[in-house]
C-alpha cells in the first residue's frame, strides 16, 4: 500500500497510472525530513499537484457521468 512509502507510490504510478490521494502525498512528505529549502519547493509543487489532481477528479466525473446516461 502506497499510503506512507513514496518508493512504492512511484511504482505503483508507473505502472497502473494511478495518483496518490493528496492527503496521503502530504502524509508522506511530513514524515520526510526536509531541509527548509527542500520543504518549500515540495510544497509549491504539492500545491500544484492538489490544484490539478481536483481539477482531474471534476473531469473524470464529468466523464463518466456522461457514460452513465
């Protein structure tokens, strides 16, 4: 289970195309221990990732939703 090993995120995600959920991307990095500046930039990319992982969600909805009529 990817939940708390970024090693096996990343594979998993290699190989099935899966995201991980954000809640549980940010679990990983706060169970990391970062250098501030390594902190910083993660996070600006962890908020781009949450951005466009709702944005993807919302469309995939939208997809099957219309798969479904």
């Amino acid at each position: 289970m990817y939940h708390y090993d970024p090693a096996t995120a990343l594979e998993e995600l290699s190989e099935e195309a899966t995201l991980p959920n954000p809640v549980h991307l940010r679990d990983m990095m706060l169970r990391k221990r970062l250098k501030p500046e390594e902190s910083l930039e993660l996070n600006r990319m962890f908020t781009e990732y949450q951005k466009f992982f709702g944005e993807t969600q919302k469309l995939g909805k939208q997809i099957l939703g219309e798969l479904t009529k």
